[in-house]
C-alpha cells in the first residue's frame, strides 16, 4: 500500500487547532513566499471589488471638491 501524504498530515497536526496549524505553516514560510501569498490575495480581493479600493479616496475627493 502506497503511503499517503494527508494520512501523514493528520497524524502530524493531531490534536492541533486550525489556528494553531496555520500558525506553524506560516512560521515555516519564507519571507518572499509569504509577500508573494499576499499579493496574491490582494489582487484576488481587488478583481472581486474593484469599487470598494476607491471608495474612502473618491468620497474624500468629493468632499473636498464642494467646499470652496
């Protein structure tokens, strides 16, 4: 029987939290992967809302454009 990796997984994270499992992914991550995951996300969030980046500096703009 070849052996599977999530049997593995689950056996090394037993007992963990989710929380806790994230916790020591990420502390085992370099740093350019971790820029590299948040950029990602970001680009992710942005192309799903494009309106809600912009939507605290066009309120501000037309704030500011009304008063003289």
């Amino acid at each position: 029987m070849p052996l599977n990796p999530k049997v593995k997984l689950v056996e090394k994270y037993k007992g963990k939290s989710a929380q806790d499992i994230q916790d020591e992914i990420f502390r085992q991550m370099s740093a350019g992967k971790k820029m590299k995951l948040a950029s990602g996300f970001f680009r992710l969030a942005k192309s799903l809302n494009p309106a809600a980046f912009n939507y605290g500096t066009r309120r501000i703009i037309a704030k500011n454009s009304k008063n003289p």
